[in-house]
C-alpha cells in the first residue's frame, strides 16, 4: 500500500497560555498543502521494519511514524508485521508537519490494510499521544486546532460529526468560523534557508521577546483569510534572515500575504493571481539567498 502524506501551514497561530502540562494553549487554523511525503507499507512476517530515504530522519522507535504502526497494533492488539518505506520531501525543521503527517499517514493506512474500520475519532485518540499536531492530519482538511492543537474541528465534515461530547480531547464541538478559513485552494510558495528552528525552543521564547523595528507582525487580511502568527516575535528576534524573507516577500508584487507557517523556519507567501512563481524564486534567490530552498504549492 502507498500513501501521501500531506505538508501543512499555519495559516494563523495564536498563543494564548502557558499550560499546567508544560504546553501552550493555542488556536489555530492549518490547511494541508499539495507537497507530500510517501509512503509504502508492505506486510512481512512479524515485527516492525522502518526504512526512510534521508539519513538525518531517525530509523529507530524514536521516529514518528515507527510510534504510530507501535502504538496501532498496541491498540488495536493486532500482531506488528509490516515494512514502512518513507521517501522525504517535506523538509525537517520547516514548521510544515512532516512527521507529524508521516504517523497520521502510517495510521490511516494501517486501518485500511488491516480493516480494523477504527473511526477517525479513534485514530485521533492514538495519534494524539504521538504529538500535538497528529490529530490534525487524522481528518484530512483544514481545520481549527485548538487545545495544545489537539482539538480539532475539520471545516469540510457535517456539523453533525463535529459534535462531540464535554471533554473530548479530539472534536471540538464549537461551530466552524468559515471566514475564517480559506474559501477556496490558495497558491502558495514556500520558502526556507538552510536551517531549522525547533518548535519547543520557539515556545519557550515567546513571552521574553521583542519585536524587530521596522518588520510587520500585525495581521494580514487577504482572499478572505486572516493571516498571523504569534510565534513570528521570538523567531524572529534570534533568526533575523526571517524577517528579512518575509519583509522582502511583502513588498513583491506577486504576493499577496506572507507568513511563517508554524514555528518555522519556513515562510510562505500567498500569490496573487495570473503570476509567474519561477520570476518570484529567482529574484529570492538572486537578491537574498542562492541556497534558498523553495516549492509552488497550493491548499488541499
């Protein structure tokens, strides 16, 4: 079996609190993205087989998606015996959801070879021991995600699945702000240099930063989506080429919105209509960073 597995950006990002947990309370609106890993999930004899074809990934239990086929079997009580081929084109430290896809994606999959017909209310229970932004991939739409990212409330499923009852870790039963969320696929063009950023550092740094004089943190109305994030203050603080990319990008005339999706290091800009991305990337590459690594995509 062969699946994909969808980046993702944040198209807004709001940190409310510090919670008890060591979490931060977050409201969030995430559309998953054309770009795609994938994955092959073969069956064998026993046991969990993991290959991946970029040696900075983890090989061992460490990695998500070995965490998502473990913590599967271990619920569903099922014999572990498959070979899981990850083939990366999601970059790492990008704040686009690579792993974090790559486990929704292995236990979406595993549901399907093995027919254990689990709900995705269910797969969401799983994937969210696995990390905060699992849950997310589970649905498969744009969302808002609120919680530690965890409560999820997919824009695209009937109000009636929507609901859940008080104390559900997984659906949030409040209704869809659909302004709020983009009306239509948005072409995107994402942006990253050569380094990462850690999301638990970035946190960790939100409330003692500063902002940079002269670089724009207020929100972005385009297309019919609202567009912020609140991260931009303390990585922007330590990783200034950021806010130079994302300044830049405003100022084009190709592009309507600029943001960093997630906790970074990637910025996206939202195009505009009936423009030429490759003239765009060349003069990124040209005027800011030659090794610039960059990808045209669209929402899903």
């Amino acid at each position: 079996m062969q699946v994909s597995a969808p980046a993702k950006i944040n198209l807004s990002l709001k940190v409310l609190r510090r919670r008890g947990d060591g979490f931060h309370e977050i409201e969030t609106v995430i559309a998953p993205i054309s770009l795609c890993d994938e994955i092959k999930i073969d069956r064998k004899q026993q046991g969990i087989e993991f290959r991946c074809d970029d040696p900075s990934v983890p090989q061992g239990d460490d990695n998500l998606v070995v965490r998502a086929a473990n913590a599967f079997f271990a619920s569903t009580k099922l014999k572990p015996a498959i070979s899981i081929e990850l083939k990366k084109k999601i970059p790492h430290g990008a704040g686009l959801g690579g792993g974090s896809s790559d486990a929704a994606a292995t236990l979406l999959a595993l549901n399907r070879m093995f027919e254990t017909k689990l709900p995705r209310e269910a797969l969401a229970k799983i994937a969210e021991e696995i990390g905060s932004d699992v849950p997310f991939f589970i649905f498969e739409s744009a969302a808002m995600c609120k919680g530690r990212g965890e409560i999820v409330t997919p824009v695209n499923l009937p109000q009636r699945l929507i609901a859940s009852p008080p104390g559900s870790s997984t659906l949030s039963g409040s209704p869809v702000d659909v302004a709020r969320l983009p009306p239509a696929p948005l072409s995107i063009l994402l942006m990253k240099p050569e380094f990462g950023v850690a999301s638990e550092w970035a946190y960790s740094r939100r409330q003692d930063s500063r902002k940079i004089p002269g670089v724009s943190y207020e929100i972005q109305e385009f297309a019919g989506q609202t567009f912020l994030n609140d991260l931009e203050r303390p990585v922007f603080e330590k990783f200034v080429f950021l806010a130079q990319l994302k300044m830049w990008l405003l100022k084009q005339p190709e592009v309507g919105a600029a943001l960093m999706s997630g906790s970074g290091s990637t910025i996206f800009a939202v195009m505009r209509q009936n423009v030429d991305v490759d003239l765009l990337t060349a003069r990124a590459r040209e005027q800011l960073d030659r090794e610039l690594w960059t990808c045209a995509t669209y929402t899903l």
